[in-house]
C-alpha cells in the first residue's frame, strides 16, 4: 500500500471519492477540501482564466448552499456549511491576482523577508524621503507643496502599474517552469508593491483630509 497517495473514500457509500465535492456514485456532498485550488477544480496555477473563475463560482454557490441541505443527513449540512465558508475565502483570495499570488508564496512556504532585510531601490527610497518632507510642510499647512504631492501620487501609480506588468509575466514564467528562483522574484515584487501602496493610501488620506479641511472652511 502506498503511503503517498491518500485514498479518499466516500463517506456516505465508500466508492473512491477522488478529492472532489460530489461522490460521482451516490451525488452527497464531501468533506470539502481546505485548498482553495483543488476546491475549484482547478490547477494551482499563479495565472487563472477569471471569467472561468466566476462562473465556477456562481455553480458552486447555487450547488453547495445550506437550504439545499434542510432535508439532508447532518453530516451533509454541516459539510455545506464549511463548504460554502470556503468557497468565498477561496473566491476572493483567488479572483485578485496579488492575493492569490501571496496565497501560492504562502503554500509553498517562501516567506515575506523583515523590512529591515529588504534592499529597496535607492532612487525609490530618495523619493520618500522628499515626499515625508513635502507631507510635513503640508501638514504645517503649506498648500503650496499640494501639486508636488499630486505628482508623486501619479508617479507612485505609475510604479504601480509597472510592478503589475512584472507580475504578470513572472506570473507566467513561474507557470511554465515551477522555479523557486522565479517564486522568489515574485515575492520580492509584492514586498515592492505593498510598499509602493501603503505611500499611495498615505497620500490619498493626506489628500482627502485636506480638501475636507478646505471645503468646511468655506
Ligand atoms: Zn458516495
């Protein structure tokens, strides 16, 4: 007997029940698996057809809901339940691309590096620099660095946009190649990103609290 492939049976009738949601020989539902991948019949790929995603998502949701269950065994309302809570972690975390990809890193154990660690592009961290300058003397209520900050939310965009299309094709070649090197290129890119975001979120706020200001004063 092999110790390496776990065999499934079903539990209501015992035939194989091959990991997926239905037994194919008596219809009940089964223990639904934890992988948000294999819950969705899908192969655990870092890029995935979304429109396929979506309609997988609507069946699954109509199949697995709990008043479809109000007249079944216990064990299958309690499965429909767990099921159904799956299914929508498993649809928001694999319907955004960096979600999913944070989700693939996780599984295959490659770590987010301490901040500390990080090795950030000088010309990026020379622009940070500038701009807490440019929040603090507009904190102190000079409106005239306004249109800078503007600029550096656009530039920060800009950077956004880029890191995504760096994504999207290592993404690709981590398909093709399953290369823990390119896994760890991918991690490096979200570190970037989530960097790159948190200043946009800051300048949004900062922007926001400020035109606020303006408009109560009027
Ligand atoms: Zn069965």
């Amino acid at each position: 007997m092999s110790h390496f492939r776990q065999t499934v049976e079903c539990w209501q009738c015992g035939h194989p029940a091959e990991h997926s949601l239905f037994c194919r020989y008596c219809d009940s539902l089964q223990r639904p698996t934890a992988d948000y991948f294999r819950f969705f019949g899908l192969e655990p790929r870092l890029k995935i057809d979304a429109a396929n995603l979506e309609k997988r998502f609507y069946e699954l949701s109509r199949l697995l809901h709990p008043d479809r269950y109000l007249r079944k065994s216990p064990t299958e309302q309690q499965y429909s339940l767990e099921a159904t809570a799956i299914l929508n972690d498993a649809y928001r975390v694999l319907r955004n691309p960096v979600a999913r990809a944070e989700y693939v890193l996780r599984q295959a154990g490659v770590e987010s590096l301490e901040p500390r660690a990080r090795t950030l592009d000088p010309a990026l961290l020379a622009e940070v620099f500038e701009l807490n300058e440019a929040l603090e003397e507009f904190r102190g209520g000079d409106r005239s660095v306004r249109p800078a900050l503007e600029q550096a939310r656009e530039r920060f965009l800009a950077q956004r946009g880029e890191i995504d299309a760096g994504l999207e094709s290592l993404f690709e070649r981590y398909d093709e190649s399953r290369a823990p090197n390119v896994l760890a290129e991918i991690r490096k890119l979200l570190d970037r990103r989530k960097y790159v975001q948190n200043l946009i979120e800051q300048l949004d706020r900062e922007l926001a609290t400020e035109s606020t200001d303006a408009a109560t004063s009027d």
